[in-house]
C-alpha cells in the first residue's frame, strides 16, 4: 500500500470512529414541535392531512394538531398549551389578540356555513335565502336539530342565528351533542334532523355517505373565515414562537395559499378559499410586461 493510500486509508476510518461517537442528534437534528390548536373543521375536511406534512419536511417540525373547538382551542391558546392556534369566530379572535394571548393574527381562508337536513323537510326550508326565517321555521315544526353544543366557531354562529331569529331554542327537538362536526352529522343524519355545518366537512363527509341533503345556503351572515394566531411569547415564554411564526408565514405564503384552493371534492368544488394578504396581492398584481 502506498503512503498516500495508507493516510487516506486512516483518515476515513479515524472519521468514522469519530462520527460514531457523536450524538444522534447532531447527525440528524430533531424535528421541533409545534402544537397547533384548531377546530374540527380543518381536521374533518382532510385539510390538515393534507398540507401539514409539506411544512414538516421544509421545516425539519413535528405538528402536533389538536382539534377542538374553536372556543377550546382558544383555551389551549390562553392557558399556553399552545404555539399557534387556526380557528374561526373573528370576534373572539380579536378578544384573544386584545388581551394579550395572541399577536399576528393573519387572515387565512374561508369557506361558508350551510343549514343541512332530511330530504324530507319536515321544515319546509328548503330554498330559502335568510338563515333566520329557516330557523324559525324549524323551531315552529319543532324538527330536530342537532346543536355543536360546544362554543366552536359553528356554535357560535348558530347562537347568532338564533339570536337574530328572536328564538332561544329549548325542547327535546333541540339536541345539545357537545361534540365535534363529524359527530354531529353523524348524529343529525341518524336522527333525521338538522343542523348547521361548515361547508368543507359536509362535503368530505359526503365522501363517506350521508342522508343529509344541503337545504340553505347563500346567506351572507353564514360567511366563515378562518384566522391564525400565534401565542404570545411574552405572556409564556415556553410557546415556540419562532417556529409558530414560520407556521404563519408558510401558511398565508402563495404556494401554500394555492395547495389549499386545490385541495377539493372530487365534484371540483374547493373545500375553502385562500384569503390570505399574500394570496389577494397575487391576484391582484398584474402580470410582467
């Protein structure tokens, strides 16, 4: 052997002694975790399943997704038991920001809210534009209507409905589940009932089948947008607020803005509309000359 095959020869086996006695994590850094808190919807859709793991791998992350309700996953937020949280009732967003559990808020998407029931219609509100008249009338038909019964964003919305509709709903009729979307179209098709759903998880439950038929929709006090939030790393210092900010960056970002409109029901219809600053100036721009 000769004297420069010999060293290179040493050289390579003194390396790899040397990267055998170094931490796994120095070879292969471990992702970082990010607790993402957000409401049934995003999960139900499919959505998540669908984006997240592009985030993970650019980012070198780990999302660990709680889906709650929007209520809950604004508690996880306040009591810091989150990094970000991606939720939908705008007015207790704006709480959450204002009394300092949050900073950044971006606008996301949105999709709608739609007044689901029985093919049937024991209601007769079938074709109707004003989602307050339709929930008289179920109220005067005392028609079941399964309630998320858990101060979620949809919740919220129903009590708005019913507020403006001057009813405060009671009754056996009135089904207070306290579950999530899923469950509870589950249960309003069971129960021939109906209720109030965000538009995405109704269509990817039709994928499953379903019996509920969509009876109203177009009103524009049913708009949904979505929001996120990252934690304030002044009020707890344990939130990882870089990688949450890299969240909210890659999620309000153009590429990512587009995976979510071509995320969609094999009828071509999407399950939600970016409407991210980002997005809306993108589409604005006019083309290089």
């Amino acid at each position: 052997m000769t004297q420069s095959r010999f060293k290179l020869v040493t050289l390579l086996v003194l390396l790899t002694l040397l990267m055998s006695l170094l931490p796994m994590g120095v070879l292969a850094q471990e992702p970082q975790k990010l607790i993402l808190a957000t409401t049934t919807s995003t999960a139900d859709s499919g959505l998540l399943d669908n984006i997240l793991p592009d985030f993970e791998n650019e980012y070198n992350a780990k999302v660990e997704v709680v889906a709650v309700g929007t209520g809950q996953a604004i508690k996880l937020g306040e009591d810091g038991n989150a990094d970000v949280i991606l939720v939908h009732a705008r007015a207790l967003e704006d709480k959450f920001v204002a009394d300092g559990f949050g900073v950044n808020r971006k606008d996301v998407m949105y999709n709608d809210f739609i007044i689901l029931g029985p093919a049937s219609d024991p209601a007769g509100i079938q074709g109707l534009t004003s989602a307050t008249e339709a929930f008289q009338k179920i109220a005067a038909a005392q028609a079941p209507f399964v309630s998320r019964g858990d101060d979620s964003g949809t919740h919220v919305k129903e009590q708005e409905v019913w507020t403006a509709a001057g009813i405060e709903p009671q009754g056996d009729w009135y089904i207070d589940a306290g579950q999530g979307m899923g469950a509870v179209l589950t249960m309003a098709n069971e129960q021939n009932g109906y209720t109030l759903s965000d538009r995405g998880t109704y269509l990817a439950r039709t994928l499953e089948g379903t019996d509920l038929q969509i009876l109203v929709e177009g009103d524009p006090v049913l708009f949904n947008p979505y929001g996120v939030i990252a934690i304030n790393p002044e009020k707890y210092d344990t939130a990882n607020y870089e990688l949450a900010m890299e969240f909210i960056n890659w999620l309000t970002s153009v590429p990512t803005q587009q995976k979510i409109i071509d995320f969609k029901h094999p009828s071509g219809q999407s399950l939600f509309v970016p409407d991210s600053d980002e997005w809306k100036a993108a589409q604005t721009t006019p083309p290089a000359q």
